[in-house]
C-alpha cells in the first residue's frame, strides 16, 4: 500500500507527539475498508447466486415477462455491489473518499428501480387471455405516479451532479498536469 512509501501522508497533517496514534487509526480505517470490500464480495456471491439459481427456476415456470424482470432486476444489483466494491478498492488506494463512484451507484440503483417500476406495471396491466386490463392493476398517480416522479428527479439530478463533477475535476486535472509540466 502507500503507507509504504517514504512520501506516505497522513490523511491530515500532525506533529510528532500523534503520529504514533494518526497511524494506528489509519491502520484501523483500512481494516475497516477491508473488512466491508469482504462483505461486499460475499454479498456479489450470494446475489450472483440468487440470480442463477432463480432464472434456472423461472425459465419453465414463468412468463417471458416475469423473467426478464427477475434478471433485470438481479442484474442490475448485481452491478451495484460490484461499484460499491470498487468505490471501496479506490477510498483505500486514493486514501480520499471518492465522490464519482457514489453518483454511479445512486443513478444505477435509481434506474433500477424505475426500471423494475415500470416492468412491473407493464406485467400487471397485460392479461394474457385479453386485451383490456384489469382496473385495479390501471396506473394511479397516487402511488406509482409520485415514485417515477421522484425516481426520475433523482435520476436527472444525479446525472447533472456527474456531469458538473466531470467537467470541473477534469478541468482542474487538465490544469495541475499543465502546471506540473
């Protein structure tokens, strides 16, 4: 790791009487890191086998709709455990907690759920042996209206927070790299 290094920093700067301690609670916090990334894989495992042993279940015993729902939905948690370990591997690399990999997973989770949403009332209002849906399955604003509404603001807003972080990071590091030639 870093700390290895002759040039290691401490999160923040201190004299020599807490440099003793400032070490030990930096070698605590990386336990810690360790210990949630080694949760988060056996968390990717128990999903990742959820999901195989659910789509086996579901190929001959549910409609098209129900599995592509089922994996759409085990697919995409699948993809946010995986993020929130990388986020976890690039805290203890960069020692600074890294905003990016957060509004990824934010958008993806919220994306998700809209998505899964909107599958499931599309399941709900098709009846397989008509072609009118049933009324108590119909769309209403008082429930799925009011969570697409702020699963879409959470989406738009996320998106708008990742592109303002990308163009003024990247245009802080184009200068520091300007500066340092």
């Amino acid at each position: 790791m870093a700390r290895k290094d002759p040039g290691y920093a401490l999160k923040s700067p201190r004299g020599r009487p807490h440099n003793f301690a400032a070490r030990i609670f930096d070698y605590i916090e990386d336990g810690i890191y360790i210990v949630v990334a080694a949760l988060l894989v056996v968390a990717g495992v128990v999903v990742l086998w959820n999901a195989v042993v659910q789509l086996i279940q579901d190929v001959g015993h549910t409609g098209l709709s129900q599995l592509v729902i089922n994996v759409l939905d085990n697919g995409l948690l699948l993809f946010i455990v995986a993020e929130l370990l990388h986020t976890v591997r690039a805290t203890i690399q960069e020692r600074t907690l890294v905003v990016e990999p957060f509004l990824i997973v934010g958008l993806i989770a919220g994306v998700r759920r809209l998505l899964v949403l909107t599958a499931q009332l599309a399941a709900q209002n098709t009846n397989p042996g008509s072609n009118q849906t049933s009324p108590a399955s119909q769309f209403t604003w008082a429930h799925q209206g009011i969570e697409m509404t702020v699963l879409l603001g959470l989406i738009l807003g996320m998106t708008i927070a990742l592109v303002l972080y990308h163009r003024y990071h990247g245009r802080a590091s184009l200068e520091d790299e300007s500066v340092d030639r």
